[in-house]
C-alpha cells in the first residue's frame, strides 16, 4: 500500500479552485469594511448585512478551502461539523438566554 492510496477518495482542490475561493474570500472582506466603513446604514441593518456575509465566507472557507462537500467521503466530516455547530449554537442561545434573564431580574429590583 502506498501512501498515495491512503488519500485517493479524498479530493483536493485545484490552483482554480482556491484562487476562487481566494477571491471571494477577499472580495467579501472587502464588502464587510465597506460596510462598516461607510456608514450610511442604521445599525442593525449594518449588524444583519455583517452577519449574513460572515456566514457567507464561512460557507466559502468550508467549501473551497476544507473542501466540504456531500459525498460519501465527506459523511463523517460533514457529521462532526454539524454536531460541532448545534453544540456552540446551544452554549450561546444557552448562554444569552441567562444573561438576559439575569439582567431582567436584576432591573427589577
């Protein structure tokens, strides 16, 4: 068995596809800055426009760079990531829910 064979089912991307990926990398960072550097917009409309293309460059980091995808060979990576991701979404939601509840109960006093 060589050691090529051990990673045969594994793809890995081309000079392309991470040039891609570079570039949306850095053209969402771009629009990020313009963003927040521009200042024409009210706060939470700049506070969803921000996390709406993180969560975009996230997806473009994964795909492009880590190479997830749906295939059979990806199952397992694509099983942890999800359990990864439900587990920090629960301490977060967790952890602003008892924030808030705390500050709740402490203005009323």
């Amino acid at each position: 068995m060589s050691a090529h064979s051990i990673h045969e089912e594994e793809s890995h991307g081309s000079v392309g596809s991470y040039l891609a990926g570079f570039v949306l990398a850095v053209v969402l960072t771009a629009a990020s800055f313009w963003l927040v550097l521009h200042g024409g917009f009210p706060r939470e409309t700049a506070l969803l426009g921000l996390a709406v293309l993180a969560v975009v460059q996230i997806v473009v980091h994964l795909v492009f760079f880590l190479h997830m995808n749906t295939s059979s060979g990806q199952r397992w990576n694509v099983t942890a990531f999800g359990f990864t991701v439900l587990t920090v979404l629960i301490v977060v939601v967790g952890t602003l829910w008892v924030m808030h509840n705390v500050s709740m109960n402490m203005m009323s006093r």
